[in-house]
C-alpha cells in the first residue's frame, strides 16, 4: 500500500472541505487556533516519518511488528497497573474483576480482552452483516491473548518496582519511592 500521500503539504489540511459557514462550525478542526492546527500536523507527519519503515507487504515483517507493539504495550500496561495509574478503560475493568473475583490481573486481562474482541465480531455481524476482517482481524485476536500473556510474564520481573514506589497512595507515593531509591544508592 502506498502511504506517500500522507506526506504532501499542501493537501493536509486537519478542516477539510466544507460548503457552508454553519459546516464550518461543526468541524473540530475549525475550532482550533491556526497554531494548533500545526502543530498537529507537523506531529502527524513526524509520526508517519518515524514510523514509515514499518508498513510492509510482507507477512513475516507485519507479524514481527506486531510482537514487538503488543510486548512493548503489555510491558506498559504491567507498569501502569503497579504504579496505580490506570488511564484506559480496558485495564480499569480488568483491575476492577481482579479485585472483585480475586483472579490474577492477568488472566482477568485476558478474559476481559477476549470480551470486547468477541463483542466487536457480534457487533460486526449484527450492524454489517459480517466479520469485517478489517476491523477485527489476525492482529486483535493475536492481541487479546498476547497482551495478557506478557503483562504475566512482566509481573514476575517487577518486584524492583514495588520497592520504588513502596505503596504511598497518590503522588506522593511516586516521589517517596524514588526519593528513598535514590538515597539508598548514594
């Protein structure tokens, strides 16, 4: 596929194309200072040039791609979950079954995640008549599980971590632990 078009200055434009006053007002991107509006696209195009090297047609290059986004991801999600700072809603639910049923975080990660992919699909049938494969494709069910799976194997490694933060509540949990490492290692 060819993603060139994403790089032409001239035929970005975050507004659009509208024919009346009272369409303009309803885009978002009309709402925003001519400042923002630039600096989200300059953000977009440095986001399309850095990651450029990863759009493939070939299957073995798309697959390795994936492994690495959703390890990086599950290591992200271990960490956030340990720090208590949960910002998406996934985890939340995740961390709110783990609590009330008493499963590991993981396995109510998984489940919690093999949930949604299966609404998804019942959501695709019920709206568009069929499993859009472009929607929930290879790459979502290869997440749902894997995500889980390395957020465990990250668990296991993170007792480090739990020393850092030495469960404060709040920020200041943040700023003790990393106070009390730090004078530790001097």
């Amino acid at each position: 596929m060819d993603y060139r078009w994403l790089h032409h200055h001239d035929e970005c434009d975050l507004r659009g194309a509208a024919d009346s006053d009272s369409e303009k007002k309803l885009r978002v991107g009309a709402t925003l200072p001519a400042r923002y509006r630039l600096y989200l696209r300059n953000v977009h195009r440095l986001n399309m040039v850095l990651t450029q090297w990863m759009v493939s047609e070939n299957i073995l290059v798309n697959a390795l791609v994936q492994i690495a986004g959703c390890t990086i991801l599950g290591f992200g999600i271990a960490m956030e979950v340990k720090c208590g700072s949960v910002t998406m809603p996934g985890e939340g639910i995740s961390i709110a079954i783990h609590k009330v049923t008493g499963w590991p975080f993981p396995k109510a990660k998984i489940r919690v995640d093999i949930t949604l992919v299966v609404l998804a699909v019942l959501f695709c049938f019920l709206l568009l008549g069929s499993w859009k494969w472009e929607i929930v494709g290879i790459g979502t069910l290869f997440a749902m599980v894997y995500v889980g799976v390395t957020v465990r194997l990250f668990n296991k490694h993170l007792a480090w971590f739990d020393r850092l933060l030495h469960y404060r509540p709040g920020c200041r949990r943040y700023v003790y632990g990393l106070a009390r490492y730090i004078r530790r290692q001097m």
